[in-house]
C-alpha cells in the first residue's frame, strides 16, 4: 500500500488532474472535499473514455482494452468533478489483501483508496503494489 498520496480537490481543473498525475507518474488521484474526505477518483481511465474516439471499431477495442472494461462515455467538462467516478470502491486499513484482490479482479479496476472510519484517505493499493508485496512474503 502507498501512504505517500497525490490527491486533488473537487472544483480544481482537469489540467490540474493531468499535470499531477504525469509529474508523479501515477495513473489516478483521489478527488477529496473541503473537509479532505473522499467523494471520488479521477484516472487515466476517466480521460479515455471523455475523449470521444468515434474511430474505427479496432481503435475503440484498443481503448477498451486500455481501460479494461467497456465504461459509458463522459463528457470532457472543465473541472475534476466533470469526469471523475464518483463513490469509488474502498477499504479500511485492516481489510484483507485477499480481500482487495477480489475486488480488483471483479471490478475490473487498478485500484482501491482505503480510507479510516471518516472516509479521510489513508493510502492506495494498485496492481503495481501486488508484486512487491508477493516478493514480502
């Protein structure tokens, strides 16, 4: 798990997502309120799918493939709340890798924020982190 967590705030613009998330090299951010709890995730998925590839089907299976599963289209907009999936799927601190693996796998996602009991973010767990935590063992 990474502790160490780049997020952005509702309201802030999609080219501030962007520049954060291809400065630190991370494919997602939490999008957190006034009161720094979760209200979202905003991930390179989230742009793909707002892109509006109206191209050949080969080249929209390419970018479904990216994204790992079909999402509905988003429009662009202009602020993170425009684009971001709102509710992300979470955990807390004590939940089980196992636990996160399946919901990982079931999903179709890359990530999981875990956050403590005031849905305050406390850390990330993303397919990256799953070799490393093999080799742990």
């Amino acid at each position: 798990m990474s502790t160490n967590i780049i997020t952005i705030e509702q309201g802030r613009p999609l080219s501030e997502a962007a520049a954060l998330m291809g400065e630190h090299n991370i494919s997602g951010l939490p999008v957190l309120d006034s009161e720094k709890k979760l209200i979202g995730i905003i991930t390179e998925a989230d742009f793909i799918s707002a892109m509006n590839v109206d191209a050949h089907p080969h080249i929209q299976d390419f970018f479904h493939s990216i994204i790992r599963r079909r999402r509905s289209k988003k429009s662009m907009g202009t602020i993170v709340d425009d684009l971001m999936t709102t509710k992300p799927l979470t955990l807390k601190a004590d939940d089980t890798l196992q636990r996160a693996i399946e919901i990982m796998d079931r999903n179709k996602i890359k990530r999981i924020v875990i956050v403590n009991e005031e849905n305050h973010v406390q850390g990330i767990i993303s397919r990256g982190d799953l070799p490393k935590l093999f080799l742990m063992k």
